[in-house]
C-alpha cells in the first residue's frame, strides 16, 4: 500500500497539480517521479544553486542534509541505489565531482552519529592493524594520489587566509 492507501498496482487516471506541476496521466511511480523532476527543475534559480554547489562541491554538504549534484534532490546520505539511479558507483560520483576519495556521502549530523556510535562500540579496538604499519613498502608509496577538487579549494582558502577551512564535521 502507498502512504494515500490506494494500492500501487492500481492506475493513477488523473493526478491533480501539485506544486504547480501539471496533471499527470499514468502509472503511480511515473507520475511521482516526474512531479519530483519538476519540482527539482521548475525554475533557473535551481540550476543555478546547482550550478554553484558543482563549482564548489564542499558546500553540497549540509548539517542535516547533502545534495546530490547530478539531480539536485536532497538526501541525509547518498545512497548506493541512488547513484545507481544515475549510472554512477561511489568512486565515479566522487571523482566526477572532486570530492576526496575518503569522503563519506552523507550529512555532517549523519557522520557525527555514525562516528559516536563507532566509539561508543570500540569499533577502534577490533581493527587489528594498519596496513602501511604493517607492509613498509606502502609507507614508500605514499603521497603518489591525485588532489581532489575539494581539498584544492581548502588549501587555497587556508593560503589566502579567506576563511577557516571547511569543517570535516
């Protein structure tokens, strides 16, 4: 059963305006989705927001919430499924847009709860070692990665003293 409490099978004939979006003839999912598409999209001033978290991807994550910067919805943690929905992996949707590859997906509260929890758990203690202590010739390879997009624009502003970096959390 859908939240309306008509069954999901069941054809949606006429689905009335919603937010300005025009009625809809078809299927339930069809008609959600494109609702949503038009409420993401209904004017510039969304692109435009988009457009400038893309410029600047650290700012597409929120306190209580993070963007998703190829469709703009907004979500507590972006989801393996919704990547998918976009053709992307993790790994792709963070290269594409510049974040660090040890970014995690989600809100700051989200982060900040999964941390604690981890503590909470001793989560530290089970992990029995660390690879570059373990493998020396790890430790020789290191520094031989690419700078993210993210981490470019952080050192730039703590080199010209605009602003305090970005917070991790």
């Amino acid at each position: 059963m859908s939240v309306t409490g008509t069954p999901l099978s069941m054809p949606l004939r006429l689905l009335a305006p919603m937010n300005g979006a025009p009625a809809i003839l078809g299927d339930r999912v069809r008609a959600a989705a494109a609702v949503r598409r038009a409420g993401i999209f209904a004017g510039s001033a969304s692109r435009r927001a988009l457009s400038e978290l893309r410029a600047d991807p650290r700012q597409a994550v929120q306190q209580d919430s993070i963007h998703c910067l190829v469709c703009g919805g907004v979500f507590r943690q972006l989801t393996n499924t919704h990547l998918r929905s976009h053709g992307l992996t993790a790994d792709e949707y963070k290269r594409r847009f510049g974040y660090n590859r040890g970014r995690p997906l989600m809100c700051r509260a989200l982060r900040r709860l999964y941390a604690d929890r981890a503590v909470r758990n001793g989560l530290a203690s089970r992990i029995r070692q660390r690879p570059i202590l373990a493998r020396p010739e790890l430790r020789r390879q290191g520094g031989a990665r690419t700078i993210a997009l993210e981490e470019l624009l952080t050192r730039r502003e703590a080199r010209q003293g605009l602003r305090e970096p970005h917070a991790a959390f």
